[in-house]
C-alpha cells in the first residue's frame, strides 16, 4: 500500500515538473504547426534549447527578440531570422553561430558580435541576408572544410580577419566589407569566391589576398582604400576581373607572384602605386580596362612573366611620383624573360621593354 502511494506521489511530481518546463518555455517561446518558433531572448530561452529538442526531419524557422548568445546549428533545413525585420538588423546573436554540417541553412536580418569568430561555416551551406557581421576578435566570416555560402546584402565590419575561406566557396551579391582590422577578404587553399557589386575598402591589410590555387570572380565591385594591395595573388591562383573599380590602394592595385593568371576586362584601376604587378611567371589578359594615374607603372611584368594588352584599353599618365622615374613607364618589362604583347589599338602612353610586341 505504501509503495502504492510513493508512486502515486512520483507520478504527481514528474507530472508538475514537466507542466512547470512547459509554462516556462512557453513564456519564452511560442510555435505553431508550421514549425515556426519565436525565441524570446530577452525572456530567457536560447536558440540552442529549441534546436536540441526540435532534433527532427521537418524544416524549422526560430524568430528571435533581444540578444541571444551563441548557438549551433548540425540540422538541416533551419531558418533564423529576426521576430521584428521590418528594419534590418532586427535581432543580434552576441557570441557567434557555428554551421557544423548542415545544409539549407539560412540567417536573415539579424546582426552578430562576439569574442571569436561571428559565423563559422564548417562544411554544409548556408545563406545569408541582409546579416551583419561587426567586432569579432577573430574571423567575422569563417567558411572552411568545403563550406559554402551565399551572402546577400549585409556587411562585415570591425572584424580582426573579416571573410576568411579555407577550402571553402563563396558567392557574395553587394556585401560591403569594409574597417576591419587586417585582410578583408582571405582565400586559401582551393578556395573560391564570386563577388558581384559591393565594396571592399578602408581595411589595413589586403582588400583580397588569395593563395594555393584559390580562384576569384570580381564583377562591378569597388576595391579602395585599401592598406596594402588592392588584390593579391599567389600560388597558382586566378583571377577574373569585369568592370572593377581598384584605386586608393597605399600598394598594388593588383599584385600577383608565382603562376598567378588574370584575366582583367574592362574597368579602371588607378591612383595605386602599380597597376598591376605580375611576378614569377604570371600573366595578364587585358581588355577594355583603364590603368591611369598611377604612382609608379601602369602594368610592371618581372621575373619571366608576360601579358596579351588588346585594342581598347589605355594605359596612359601613371609615373605620377617623380621619384625613381627613369626606370618607370607606363608598362615595363623588367629583364630579358619578361614580355608583353600589345595590338594596334590599345592606347599606351610609355613602354620600357627589352622584347615588346607590336
């Protein structure tokens, strides 16, 4: 009889317990049958606990009020967003979230801060939009271990290393990167990253330094202001440039080293200290661009490398730093193995070359 009551008694406390769970995280989160979760921050609950009890097929969207701290995402098909986005950011995630895997993933009008990194992308996919990413201590924006992301809108600022791909891919729609604390934008080993519109500017290090056969595609974005080059590149990688603005640059517009190859059409690229700068075997095809003004050359080809000028481009007024003058022109071939081939029609103010084609 007694045993009887003892468990009576237990039955009745674990029945309390998980109504007072329940009424707890219903003051902190609601949902409906649509899987859609709003995470009250401000009251308490954290995306981390709707995450690890929603550990289940079907797709999940948590809106979020206030601040929330760091969460983790390993599930497929989760969207986070902010409850109030009529005005973008309308949440912030103070801590960083980590992408472990997942894919179909999606953040949207939140912002996020933290010691460490901001988001960390670690294989999976993820998408972002009209996310801000400010003051992280180290990578605003990590993608590595095959990693990939889509960025739409948003900006990366204050961030010791703003962007940085290891062995990742990217494809980024009118980002703005810009005041950062070092490098903008990193690429490394077999790397990736298509940018269109935006800008990268007023950052100490590199706008873009990519190496170990990464790749870039640059289209209509502005590089400026940087604190070393505009874009370099090393190690066999390449670059795609299409209607680019690089100027302000304190060094190289772009400077590439090592079995580098560019591919630069159309856009201007001038009040750098070079234009461009190719070495160790790089090579240059230009057309249609603008190389002007200038503080040293326009193109500079050294150590056995080379480049294909066409019809329509000018590289014309650079030399604008009377210093070390004469050994400068508007293109220069430095040594007997480097050379470059111009047509008719390109429109070139000076050359220094011991084997230029015509």
């Amino acid at each position: 009889m007694k045993t009887k009551t003892n468990l009576a008694r237990s039955i009745a406390s674990i029945g309390a317990l998980i109504l007072l769970l329940g009424s707890s995280a219903s003051a902190s989160a609601t949902w409906n049958r649509d899987g859609v979760y709003v995470v009250r921050c401000d009251e308490g609950m954290t995306p981390e606990r709707i995450l690890e009890r929603q550990w289940f097929a079907r797709p999940i969207e948590l809106q979020l009020v206030g601040t929330c701290p760091w969460f983790e995402i390993k599930r497929d098909d989760v969207t986070v967003t902010a409850r109030d986005n009529e005005a973008c950011p309308g949440a912030t995630v103070d801590g960083g979230i980590d992408v472990h895997g997942a894919w179909n993933v999606e953040l949207s009008c939140i912002a996020v801060t933290g010691d460490d990194d901001g988001v960390s992308v670690f294989g999976g996919k993820a998408i972002l939009e009209d996310v801000h990413i400010y003051g992280s201590n180290d990578k605003g924006l990590w993608i590595h271990e095959s990693g990939a992301v889509e960025m739409i809108g948003g900006s990366v600022t204050d961030a010791e290393s703003a962007v940085y791909f290891w062995n990742g891919s990217g494809v980024f729609e009118g980002v703005d990167i810009s005041n950062n604390r070092g490098t903008a934008i990193t690429l490394e080993s077999n790397s990736s990253l298509e940018m269109n519109d935006g800008s990268i500017s007023n950052n100490p290090g590199d706008g873009i330094n990519a190496s170990r056969n990464s790749v870039i595609d640059l289209n209509g974005v502005t590089v400026a202001d940087n604190g070393r080059n505009g874009v370099a590149l090393f190690g066999s990688s390449h670059g795609q440039f299409n209607n680019v603005s690089i100027w302000g640059n304190v060094r190289d517009g772009i400077y590439a080293r090592k079995l580098v190859s560019i591919d630069l059409i159309g856009g201007s690229i001038f009040n750098n200290n070079n234009g461009v700068s190719l070495n160790q075997h790089s090579f240059a095809f230009v057309a249609r661009a603008s190389i002007e003004n200038n503080r040293d050359s326009g193109v500079i080809l050294r150590h056995d490398s080379g480049a294909l000028i066409r019809n329509g481009t000018n590289i014309l007024g650079n030399v604008t730093d009377i210093l070390g003058s004469e050994e400068l022109a508007d293109v220069v071939c430095e040594g007997d193995e480097s050379s470059v081939q111009i047509q008719e029609f390109a429109n070139i103010g000076s050359i220094k070359c011991n084997h230029p084609d015509f």
